[in-house]
C-alpha cells in the first residue's frame, strides 16, 4: 500500500522508500540511483531538485510513500 507525501520531502524518515505512481520503480535509499550517480544512504528529501524517475522521467512530486509491514 502507498500512500502520497503531498511533494513534503521533508516530512520524510530519511530510510522511507517510495514508489513512482507511474512506472512502481521503488526508490529505496539504501541501495542509492545508479542512474543519477546518487550514493546508498542519500534520502529521498535529500535528491537533487531536477532528481526524477530512473525508469520513466516521473517528477519527485510523482512518487508515493510505501507502507512497508512491520
């Protein structure tokens, strides 16, 4: 289940994966972007403004909050 962060990045627990409501690619920050030469560890809110989707172009905007079991 996903749920919209309403573009607040920084509401965000820095570990919080999301998932582009487009394309379902999960961005997870622990594993980093290859695609955008972004390091493990580098948390969502912390993305460069111009950061969108490796997979489809989404914007940052474009991406919901994943609700992850216990």
């Amino acid at each position: 289940m996903s749920e919209a962060f309403f573009g607040d990045a920084s509401r965000l627990p820095a570990e919080a994966k999301l998932e582009c409501k487009i394309c379902w690619h999960v961005c997870d920050p622990a594993e980093g972007d290859a695609v955008w030469q972004v390091p493990p560890g580098t948390a969502f809110a912390n993305l460069p403004d111009h950061w969108s989707c490796p997979r489809c172009g989404a914007p940052k905007q474009g991406f919901l909050l994943l609700d992850e079991p216990g």
